[in-house]
C-alpha cells in the first residue's frame, strides 16, 4: 500500500516537472511568450539566459525520475542520466547566479535566486562527490536536496499565478517568491530527511563496491 502511495506521488511529481519543463523549452522557439521582466535577460545576455533555461529544463526533465531508476534493471540508466543531471544543475546554477545578480526585479530578488544558485551548485557537486567516493547512503540525501532546489523551479511558477490571483502587487510579491520558491522546499526534506528519510550509511569499502556494483547494489 505504502509503495504504491509513494509511486503514485513520485509520478505525480514527476509529469508535473516534465510539463513545466517543457513549458519553460518555449525560450527556445522564435517569438516565445515571455515571462514578466524576462525580456531584458533575453535581449541583454541571451547566451547565459538560454544555457540558464537548457540546464533548468534538462534537470527538471531527468531529475524527478532518478528516485525510481536507482535500483533494478534501470541501473544503467540511472548513472548515464545522473551524470547529465549534475552537469545540467551546475551549468545552469552558474548561470543563473549571473542572471540573478542581473535581475531587474531588484536586490533582494536578486540575493533570492543569488543564493538558491549557490545552494543548487553545493548540494549538486556534493552528491557527485559522495556518489564517486561510494557513499550511496550521503549521495542520496545530497540527491534529495539538490532535486528539492531544482523542484523550486515548479513552485516558483506556481507561486506566480497564485499571487496574481490573490491580486498580490508584482514588484512586491516576485522578491518574496524567489526566497518562497526553495527555501521551504529545502526545510521540508531536511525535516522529512531527519525524521523518516533514509539513514546516512558510512562509505563502502572499494573492494565491496566493486563487488556490490555487479551484485545490484545503488549505483553512483
Ligand atoms: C534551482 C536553481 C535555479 C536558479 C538559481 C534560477 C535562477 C533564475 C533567475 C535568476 C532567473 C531570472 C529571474 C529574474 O531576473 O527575475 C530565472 C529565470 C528562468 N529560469 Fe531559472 N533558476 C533555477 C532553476 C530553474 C529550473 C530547474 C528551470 C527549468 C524549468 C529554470 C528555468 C527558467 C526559466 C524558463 C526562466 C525564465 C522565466 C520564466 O519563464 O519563468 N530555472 N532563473
């Protein structure tokens, strides 16, 4: 019962990244609709806003099935795509920390998005990190983070809407968002990563990972 909850709520998750992601893959298309204060990005630096926009739209796509791929037969698939998915985030991490010093929505959107960058960057190159040296167990609860930061990308725009709808002001409801958008994403699986998520497992000996790799176990 519980495995079927968990897998209703991951493909859940999983379509609603898929078609945010490929809503955002408009930018890519002539004449594309605009989200608002998005133009100047466009017209100024259109090379980091759209590798900003393919590192996003590629980790959203990949992101949200690496939590079903990592055992069983998708194994393959799962470090082939892992690997896209680290490169993506810090790609687009980088990215976007230039256009958030960039954002024409003011200094505190910018300090918003400013750090969210900086947190994709760290929780993402800490989890390929614990992924090469073979501790899965520490590799999985970076994963749960960074893919937690990457998911800011579907509640920030639902946040938008919503504050439209509530006939919030713009200029001030955007620079409460890009903190809104990840840091209760952020809180809400550090609780859940202490309270009921996966335990931190110490680092596998080489010669067990290595056997352990043909045997089924994790992969990096
Ligand atoms: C999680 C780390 C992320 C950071 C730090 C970040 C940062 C930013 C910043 C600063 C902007 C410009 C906002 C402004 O100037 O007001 C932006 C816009 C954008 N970002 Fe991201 N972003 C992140 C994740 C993503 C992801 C995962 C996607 C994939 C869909 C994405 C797609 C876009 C798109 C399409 C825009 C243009 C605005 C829009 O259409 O809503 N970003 N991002």
């Amino acid at each position: 019962m519980q495995r079927v909850a968990h897998s209703t709520l991951f493909g859940l998750l999983a379509l609603i990244c898929l078609a945010v992601a490929l809503f955002s893959a408009r930018y890519f298309m002539p004449s594309p609709i605009m989200a608002e204060g998005m133009a100047p990005h466009l017209q100024a630096r259109p090379v980091v806003f759209l590798t900003h926009v393919a590192g996003g739209v590629t980790a959203l796509a990949l992101g949200a099935f690496q939590l079903v791929t990592w055992r069983g037969p998708r194994r393959r698939w799962h470090r082939v795509a892992g690997r896209i998915y680290v490169a993506a985030c810090l790609i687009g991490a980088g990215a976007g920390l230039a256009l958030a010093l960039t954002s024409p929505s003011g200094p505190v959107a910018s300090t918003g998005f400013g750090l969210l960058a900086v947190f994709w960057f760290g929780t993402t190159a800490l989890a390929w990190r614990k992924a090469v040296s073979g501790d899965f167990g520490q590799h999985r609860r970076w994963m749960i983070r960074s893919l937690s930061l990457t998911f800011a990308a579907v509640t920030l725009r639902i946040m938008i809407p919503a504050g439209e709808m509530l006939r919030l002001d713009f200029a001030v409801a955007y620079p409460a968002i890009a903190f809104l958008c990840w840091v209760p994403n952020l809180l809400l699986v550090e609780v859940w990563l202490r309270t009921w998520g996966w335990e931190a497992s110490p680092p596998a000996p080489r010669r067990f990972q290595d056997t352990a790799a043909s045997a089924g176990s994790p992969p990096a």
